[in-house]
C-alpha cells in the first residue's frame, strides 16, 4: 500500500510539474519574441546610425525609441524615422 500511494504522490507531483510548465510556456515565447524583436530593432538603429552618418542622418538611440523598436521591431524604426521626418 505505501509503494502504491507512492507512486500516486509521484505521479500527483508529474501532472502539476507539467500543467506549471504549460502555463508558462506562453508568457516565456512572448518574451522571447520581444526580445528578438528587440535585438533585430537595436541591430537595425545601429546599421542606419552607421549608413546614416556617412550621408548625415541618424535616429538617436534613446530610452524610448530602445522601447519602441523592442515592441514593434522593424515597423518601430520605420515609425521613428516618420516622427523625426514630421518634427
């Protein structure tokens, strides 16, 4: 009987090691997409910064255009260039 519920605790303990990792398998792939896109718009302001600044342009790296091309990656910077064209 102690072998028995043994195996029931252990089994318990699978099925509630596993539902914990269902529920946060979503959140950890959004945040890995954040920071892929993060990566790629980081990598994208540095590449224009740097062509930029062969032909006198360039969009400042600051804590808000880091934010808005972490979010939204390629349509971010493409939205930076937007403002700063408008302003």
């Amino acid at each position: 009987m102690d072998t028995l519920l043994l195996l029931v605790f252990f089994g318990a303990g699978l099925l509630v090691l596993w539902i914990i990792c269902k529920l946060l398998a979503v959140p950890v792939r959004i945040l890995g997409k954040l920071v892929l896109n993060a990566v790629v718009g980081a990598i994208i302001l540095i590449v224009i910064n740097f062509i930029g600044g062969l032909v006198g342009f360039s969009l400042p790296i600051t804590p808000f255009s880091a934010l808005l091309t972490g979010v939204f990656g390629l349509p971010g910077v493409l939205l930076l260039f937007i403002f700063q064209q408008l302003l």
